[in-house]
C-alpha cells in the first residue's frame, strides 16, 4: 500500500488550474485500492459474536416438579461467573458446565406455576465475545392429587373425630389414572376392593376393611406415586388423619336414632339387698354396671344415654365405681349418698375435681323422693331429674351411642353364663334373642313392666381391685372395695347364644394408675382373635365387674 503511493505522480493542473481528466481517473483508481485495502485490514481485527443460547425440557409448558431444566449454548462459555436468577424465587442447584448450565430445583418446582429463568453476562471460553441479557421462561405441570377429603359427607381438611366406620371419600383434582393411585391405612395398603371410584376418576370412596379402634389415632394417605389421566405425575402426597371415638351400646327404650348427638348420660345407683327388692327402671337402662359392694351384696349403676324409665327404685349409695363411671362417660350419679371416705373423692378433697352428680343428703333440686316401703330402701328418682342437664351442664362426651341395628352375629355357641361372684346365672331365650337374669335362683323381676329382665348383651370384666382404706358401712365395719377400672383386661361377651373371648379397654395405654379423673374414654372391648372392637348388640347391656381376687356375694 505504502509503494502503491509513493508510485503516484504529482497532479499537474492544466490551464486555469484545472486538474486534467486524465489524472483525476488515474487519483481515482488510487483512491479505491486504498478504501479496499482498509477494508480487509479492518475484517480482520473485527470480535466475534456472542454465544447464543436456548432453554431446555422436555416439555416447556409442562416441566415436572422435580424435572431439571437446561440452557443449552452453541459454543463452550465460561460460567464461574455468571448469575442465575429465577422468578418467583425458589432455592435452585446450579450445575454448570462448558457448554450447558443446569439447573434444578430444591426441593422441587411448584405446580401450575410460570417461572422466569435470568442469566447475567455470560462470555465464551475465550473471554472474546459476552452473551448479556439472557431470559426464558416456563410453565410447570398441573396440580395433580387429593384437593380434600369428606368423612360421612363432610370436608374433613387434614384432621377430624369421627365414628369407627367412617364413609371417607378422597376429591382429586381431576381424573386420574385410577390404577396407579395407592391408599394406605397406618402405613398399610388397602386393597383395590376397598376403593370405589366415580364415573370420572376424581372422587375415590374408600371403605375400610374393619371398624377402627376408639381412641386410637388412625392416618390414611394417598403417596404420590400415581399419575392423572395425561400421565401427568401427583404433585405431592395427601393425609387425614383419623381419631375415632368410642361407641357406646343403647337400648331401643332410650329412643335413640341415626345422628343422635351425644349427651351427658344419667347414671343411678340402684341397690341389690334383699329388702329392696324388686327393682324399678333397669329394662329401660341402656347400660346396668353391676358389683359387689359390701356384706355379700352387689349394688347397680344403671345408664341413661338419653331418656329415662319413668321410675328408679330403690336408690343407695354411691361407691368408688362411680367416679370411674362419672369421669369416663361425662355424666351424673345419682345416689342416696356416701360415706365419709368415698365422698372425700366425689368432692375433691384429694385435688382431683368434683365428680357430676347428685346426693339426696345434700339434694337441693328435688331430683329424689320417698316412694313407699321402709327406709333406707325407699329412695326414688324418676326420669324428671333429667333436668339435672340444664341444672349443671356438662359437654366433652368422647364416644357416640349406637342407634338400632341389626345383631352382629359375633362369636361361637356358648351356655349362658354364670357369674358365681354375683349370685347371678342367664338363661337364654331364642324367641327373644336375649338372656333372662337370675338373681341367687329366683327370676330378677322389673317391677315397672312386671316381667324378668331381659338382657341382649352380657358382658363379664375381670379387673384388679383392692380395699379402698375406709368404711362404707359404719354400723357393720364392712370395708369400702376399690375397682381399678382403668387399663385392660380379660372379658367375655355374651350375644345371641354365642361367647366371644374379648379384652376390655379404658384408657388403655395411658398409664394413669387409679386417677381416674384424668380419664376421658368410655370403655369398649376388643375380640381376642382379631384384635378388632366388638359392636355390642341393640339391647340393654349388662356388665358384671368382677374383681380378680374374686371376692364373693353371699349366694
């Protein structure tokens, strides 16, 4: 180029200092070979282009929660530098590498969510070109699993009491992959027979393979292992978990039916001497706890879930029972009164509460009246002291009372039983599925309906007792017994001709020694070879407590 103008002659003008054409086209000529030479000087000092780069899924408009994503460059870039920043935030790992930065969720993506992936500057390997600005985006996958749960048709959210036989139904999102979606109970799969799906694979109705247990915490869940009819996979998995309450049997006499809201029971202490016989309003009972008192006699606890027979005879004295009795069903004694010692627990002279109830000696409600006969076995109550519920309010019930159903069919053939501790024997009666009592051999009679008590359930408890440290009867020094009613122990159920070797339970695996004011769970009892609860039949319940030191009535 330098020779190329030295080479130039000097312009000559011509006349009047006009440059001649000739040497203007020769200058010309000159001129362009020296824009073209600097041209090619120039593209050869000239930096490259920036990297390119593209995000990378599988499917951009569908990213799965745990899916990583990518962005892909054309050529190999330094990245030690380089920012990564995503919208909405969520913790992210970031991989990079020479041509491809990865990266991947901490724990995972949210669902149905629009994400923003920013880059900052982001030079090639060799530092000569800068990829600046760099932004895509991307859509994750639909939500996909259990919006919510019902128990018996209502939104149960992720806790809820309910019965021992819930209808428990589990409302997807949308239609599912039906097969591909598990159940588990206590961490146990149910079987496909268990589920029932609707016509469009969005409601399962799970039903359970046997009642639950009272007072035992149950969990469904439904893992995310399943995936929705576009194969799209469950976003996350689903809980409820279950605390069932205990069941209670009733007698049809206590008008009892479908959706009955528990109340606080009516509990009357009925007396067994001799002198106050016969009794009146134990058919109408839903629950008789009968055992032995004093002197050989046993004593009654009647229960009323609802209503009352319309006259309770002969009322005694209260015992320790009853504040077992009190605690576990949240409701009322009813009694003649007590001795020093057992009313010092009824009142709360130990720093327990005071037990619900009332005593004739210190009635102010009118709940007790003389009825006939000779004191003391003349004492009465009647189905007006059901006031007794307005007067003192009680609330915390947690066990449901079974409204009428049909017999359960439980157990294997079995004699009617005897229980020698009590003086008392059954027969059964097959016309009338239920066991007739006898009381130290002679027909037990209701004076109300004038007829034999009948019995549909009969149910024996085996429990430890010990002398209370008092005396009940200060004219005969007869010490006071102390059941201990909490815990569990052996029993038998007696239904329709049949015995079933079962446990009985109340607060079971509490561990609460004998403060029974610390109890909430009315008792229930468990078959021995399925560990599963006993539904007691529909019927007046009798249930003996007999000591395990098998102190004896006077038979």
């Amino acid at each position: 180029m330098i020779r190329a103008l030295n080479s130039l002659k000097p312009i000559r003008l011509g006349p009047l200092g006009l440059v001649r054409p000739d040497l203007l086209a020769a200058g010309a000529i000159a001129l362009a070979v020296l824009i073209a030479g600097g041209a090619v000087a120039l593209l050869l000092t000239a930096s490259p282009p920036p990297p390119r780069a593209s995000l990378s899924a599988a499917d951009l408009t569908s990213v799965r929660l745990a899916e990583p994503v990518a962005v892909k460059f054309n050529r190999a870039v330094d990245l030690s530098k380089t920012k990564v920043q995503i919208t909405p935030a969520i913790q992210l790992l970031a991989v990079k590498k020479k041509s491809e930065l990865i990266v991947q969720p901490v724990p995972h993506w949210d669902p149905h969510q629009r994400y923003v992936l920013r880059l900052g500057d982001v030079p090639d390997a060799k530092h000569a070109a800068v990829l600046k600005g760099f932004k895509a985006n991307f859509t994750t996958q639909p939500l996909v699993g259990v919006v919510n749960f019902t128990v018996d048709g209502h939104e149960a959210g992720g806790a809820v009491t309910s019965d021992l036989s819930p209808l428990i139904t589990a409302v997807f999102v949308g239609p599912m992959k039906t097969s591909s979606v598990q159940f588990l109970l206590n961490g146990q799969p149910l079987a496909a027979t268990s589920i029932a799906w609707d016509a469009k694979s969005t409601v399962a109705s799970i039903t359970l393979p046997a009642k639950l247990l009272p007072y035992r915490n149950a969990t469904l869940q439904v893992p995310a292992t399943g995936f929705d009819g576009h194969n799209n996979p469950m976003t996350g998995p689903a809980q409820l978990s279950l605390s069932p309450l205990g069941l209670e049997p009733a007698n049809t006499s206590s008008g009892i039916g479908p959706g009955f809201k528990t109340i606080a029971p009516v509990m009357v202490v009925i007396e067994n001497a001799p002198g106050s016989l016969p009794s009146h309003g134990l058919q109408g009972a839903d629950m008789v706890f009968e055992y032995l008192s004093e002197y050989g006699i046993t004593r009654m606890t009647a229960l009323y879930f609802n209503q009352m027979s319309p006259l309770q005879r002969s009322v005694r004295s209260c015992r320790m029972m009853n504040a077992y009795l009190d605690f576990a069903f949240r409701g009322y004694h009813l009694c003649s009164g007590t001795s020093a010692g057992t009313y010092s627990w009824l009142m709360g002279k130990h720093g327990n509460p005071v037990a619900p109830g009332a005593i004739n000696d210190v009635d102010t409600h009118g709940y007790f009246f003389r009825c006939g006969g000779d004191a003391p076995h003349n004492l009465c109550t009647s189905n007006a002291a059901m006031r007794i519920r307005q007067n003192w309010p009680l609330g915390g019930q947690t066990y449901l009372v079974d409204p009428p159903h049909p017999d359960s069919g439980l157990g294997t053939p079995n004699p009617a039983p005897s229980i020698p501790q009590h003086c008392v024997n059954y027969n059964y009666d097959p016309g009338s599925q239920t066991y007739l009592r006898f009381d130290h051999g002679s027909p037990y009679i209701d004076a109300q309906t004038g007829q034999q008590v009948h019995v549909k359930n009969v149910v024996v408890m085996s429990v430890g007792e010990h002398y209370a440290g008092w005396v009940e009867d200060e004219n005969g020094g007869a010490g006071s017994v102390w059941y201990e009613m909490l815990g569990s122990g052996p029993a038998v159920v007696y239904m329709d001709g049949k015995a079933v070797q079962a446990q009985w339970h109340m607060a079971d695996g509490l561990n609460l020694g004998n403060n029974y004011w610390l109890n909430d769970q009315a008792p229930y009892f468990t078959d021995d070879s399925t560990g599963n609860v006993i539904e007691l039949d529909t019927g007046l319940t009798w249930v003996h407590v007999v000591g395990k030191q098998a102190l004896n009535a006077g038979c």
